[in-house]
C-alpha cells in the first residue's frame, strides 16, 4: 500500500518529466539525432542503430541517466551540440524509445528492470 506522500512525489515527478519533455523541442531532437547518432549507433548495432536503445540488457534506466549519456556522446564524438540540444535529443530518446514511468523506488543500474 503506497502512502499518500509517495504518492503525491510520484505525481510530482510525473508532471516534472512531463514538462521537461514539453518544454524540449521534440522534432529538432529527432533531427538532431537522425543527423547526429544514428549513423554511429547503425555501425555498431546494425539496421538503424534503434537496437541500442531496444536492446535487452540496455544502461540507461531513468531519464537522468539518459541524460548523461547523450552528454558523453555528445563530449566523445565532439557533435557540438549545446545543453539545450542535447535537452532536446534526450526528450525525444525517452518519447520515442525509453519511456520511463515515474517510480516509488529508486533505479539502480544493473538490478533494476
């Protein structure tokens, strides 16, 4: 049984990563990525390179984390992409690929499904 502050941060949280995801900008994200990533994700996955965010044993678990490794990719390919952009490149990644659920219970990586 939830008690009602757990569930009053979960809805809390909900509206959070829903307006970030409203606030990014969801069609350049996908151009930025179109353009960006998946050429490289296609080299090392196959296909369109989808199979990295598809994939069953997959490292990203929440939208922080997402985060972070948009960031990283970003960094390591020198893509150039501003804050905001990888913002936007992160929304689209958790609209069209991840699509986290606000939880009662912290993720941890590698135990969490």
């Amino acid at each position: 049984m939830r008690r009602p502050a757990t569930q009053l941060l979960g809805g809390l949280l909900a509206l959070f990563w829903a307006a970030a995801a409203m606030a990014a900008d969801l069609p350049r994200g996908q151009r930025l990525h179109d353009k960006q990533c998946v050429s490289c994700h296609a080299e090392r996955y196959g296909g369109d390179g989808s199979g990295i965010y598809l994939r069953p044993d997959r490292l990203i678990h929440d939208r922080p984390g997402l985060e972070q490794r948009v960031a990283v990719c970003n960094k390591m390919t020198r893509a150039g992409l501003s804050a905001a952009d990888e913002k936007n490149v992160s929304a689209y990644l958790e609209q069209r690929f991840y699509k986290f659920m606000p939880s009662d219970r912290p993720i941890t990586p590698g135990i969490n499904p």
